[in-house]
C-alpha cells in the first residue's frame, strides 16, 4: 500500500465513524465547540496544546473502539463474554480520555468563562 492509499483509507474510516457513530459525531461537535470557545477566549499556546491534545485523544479513542467493536461484530456475531470484555474495555478506554478531556476543559476554559461572564 502506498502512502497515499493509507491517507486515503484513513480518511475513509473518518468519514465512516462520522457516518455511523452516533458517538463520534458527538465527540466531533464537542471538538468544534471547543474550538469555537478557545478562539473566542484567545487561549495561549500551552493551552491550545492541552486542548488538542485532549481532543486527539477522545476522537482517536473513540475510532479505536469503533474499529474493536466492529471487528468482533464481525468474528463473533453472536454473544460471547470475550466479545463482551473486549467492546466494554474498549469503551471504558474512551470513557476515561473523554473524563481526562473533560478536566482538561474545565480547567482551562472555566476560571475564562467565569471571568468573561461572572466579573
């Protein structure tokens, strides 16, 4: 596979996730709220990196656990209670990115708001 195949195929996942995921979509309006909020705050460079980064995360968490979920869809149609530990620790991974983004935020973008609307 070339290199561009694989940019290809990546960005083909992507748009699948955003097609099927109701998760993912979800993740992806947060991002862009996000993104919206730290250009209206103006946020430094330092926080812009937590802020990113926090946000790579959740969305690469939540393609891994789309792709976990979909492959023992896939080997293991019925119920199994592998299957089962798989998808739920797959999901338990998001879960805790998605918490870790979450603090992230509050941290940075709570004492700016609270400024920009309490003071």
């Amino acid at each position: 596979m070339n290199r561009k195949n694989a940019f290809v195929n990546a960005f083909h996942g992507i748009r699948a996730a955003f097609r099927d995921e109701r998760n993912f979509k979800i993740h992806t309006v947060v991002a862009l709220l996000a993104l919206l909020t730290g250009y209206c705050l103006r946020l430094s460079a330092t926080e812009w990196l937590w802020v990113s980064l926090a946000m790579a995360m959740v969305m690469a968490a939540e393609l891994i656990n789309t792709a976990i979920e979909a492959l023992f869809d896939f080997v293991s149609p019925g119920e199994h209670p592998l299957a089962k530990k798989a998808k739920d620790t797959a999901a338990a991974a998001v879960l805790i990115v998605a918490v870790f983004a979450l603090v992230v935020g509050l941290v940075i973008f709570g004492p700016k708001l609270c400024r920009q609307f309490f003071y």
